[in-house]
C-alpha cells in the first residue's frame, strides 16, 4: 500500500484554515458567551467551571429589559443619532475630501495638517469644551447634542481625502469644468459616485461608533426618555446591586441591529475596504 506525502499547497492551506478557525473562535465566542450569561443568572454566571450550555432564563430576562428602562425608545433614540452620523459623515467628509483633493486655495496644506492632527487629542480632553458650548446652544438633554458633534471627523476627512486623491484624476474633473459644471456638481455628480464604496465604509463605521458611544450620551443625555441603547443598558443596574444576567441580556439586545445590519451590508463592507486597500 502506497502512501502519498501531503504538497507544499496543502499544508499552507490546512494552516491557513487552522488560523482563520482560531480566529473566527476568537471572534464569536465573547458574543456566545454574553449570550450564555444573558440566559442565566448571576449565581450561575460566575460559577466555576463556567456554564457553557445556555439556560432558560432569556425570555424573562428580555421581560425584565423592556419592563425596567424604555428600551425601545432608546433603540429608536440610537437609529435616529447613529444613521444621522452615519450619513453626516459619508457626505461631508467626502465634501472636505474633495476639497483638500482637488481644489487649490490658500493655506490648503497647513489646514489639512491641522485637521490630521487633531486626531492625536484624547477625546475625553474635549468634553469639558463640548458640554460648555452644547450647554450655551440649550441643546443639553437633546438629541442634536449627539448628532452634530459626529457628522464630521478628522480620520474621515483624511480617508476620502486618500480615497479621491488616488480615485479621481484631474482630467476628469477639468473635463467637467470645461463642459460647464460648477464646483458643487463636480462634486456631487462625478466625484462623489466613484468614491461611494469609500464613503459607505465610512458612513457604516460611523453608525457603529456613535451606536456603541457611550461616554458623551453619558455625560450630555438626563431624561429617560432621551436615553440611547447604551445609556440604557447602564439604566438597568444601580450602585448596590449588579444582575449579570440582566445586564448582558441587555446587551445582547443592543447587538442584534447591528448583526442584521452586518448581514445585509457585510460583503459590500469588505468589498469597500478592499478596493480602498488596492489603489490607496
């Protein structure tokens, strides 16, 4: 009986199988196990071994969610905030993009360096300005409190700044300009179409970012009826009594919009990011 040795071709693609496992493991199982403790109680959470198999306890616990803080408002709340930034920032960034791009005028570069830098300041150095000017407008307790401060962003700017710099010739441009198309409609109708893969990556990183902010909701958001998903996931525990159970059904919760959102949107995602990677 003859025995064939494996290829060279077979072994790198069984390590490669191996570390994509290992990392999809790493990946899904802090989600498997929030939804493991958000079927148990805290008792049971905290036990050693841990469980690993579910419990019964999901459905009243998701009872308890809905019953104890306004968690379909806030989830509402968060839809609102998060597809607004999200949005905001695919067109306005690729608007500032545009500018830093493609259009010449006076202290261009010196600005950009500007905005580039300010990506090196810790955002919590701004919430003390941030509350003060939010505080001046009246807009405490608001939505737009958290909406206009995340329409725009210097990593956003310098992204579809990269995107169209690399995308878009100047000929292109030139041409339009020629054919009698203002600066507004260059951008609207010939740059901004072939760089919307980039701008939708970025519009969805930051639905994410500002779903899960949970630091300036904190600091700016009082009523309960104004609470985002995250502000009302702390609403559920007080300083004396911590219910993991509680908690992580909560959470788990908050998670399932953005899991169906990844599934609808997760290839064009990827599909985004790729193209970025190759002409960047």
């Amino acid at each position: 009986m003859s025995m064939t040795r494996p290829r060279s071709g077979d072994r790198v693609r069984w390590w490669t199988y191996a570390l994509l496992a290992l990392a999809a493991f790493a990946c899904l199982f802090p989600l498997y196990w929030m939804f493991i403790v958000a079927t148990t109680d805290t008792a049971t959470a905290t036990t050693l071994p841990p469980e690993i198999v579910p419990g019964g306890n999901f459905f009243h616990l998701a009872g308890l969610v809905f019953s104890t803080v306004p968690f379909v408002r806030s989830v509402v709340n968060s839809l609102v905030v998060a597809g607004t930034i999200g949005v905001g920032q695919a067109v306005l960034c690729a608007l500032a993009g545009f500018a830093f791009a493609k259009l010449r005028f006076r202290g261009r570069d010196a600005l950009f360096l500007l905005v580039v830098l300010t990506m090196t300041v810790p955002t919590q150095l701004a919430i003390v300005p941030q509350y003060m000017i939010t505080s001046w407008l009246g807009w405490v307790d608001t939505l737009q409190a958290l909406i206009v401060p995340g329409l725009a962003n210097a990593f956003g700017i310098f992204w579809m700044r990269q995107h169209i710099s690399s995308t878009i010739s100047d000929e292109i441009l030139q041409a339009a300009r020629i054919d009698g198309a203002s600066t507004w409609q260059i951008f609207w109708r010939v740059a901004f179409p072939l760089v919307r893969p980039a701008a939708f990556v970025l519009g969805l990183l930051g639905f994410v970012t500002a779903w899960n902010d949970f630091l300036w909701p904190f600091v700016v958001l009082k009523s309960p009826e104004m609470y985002t998903v995250q502000i009302a996931i702390k609403a559920l525990q007080n300083s004396f009594n911590i219910d993991l159970g509680l908690a992580m059904s909560g959470s788990f919760l908050a998670t399932l919009p953005l899991l169906v959102l990844f599934v609808f949107v997760g290839r064009r995602m990827v599909a985004g990011i790729m193209d970025g990677a190759f002409k960047g």
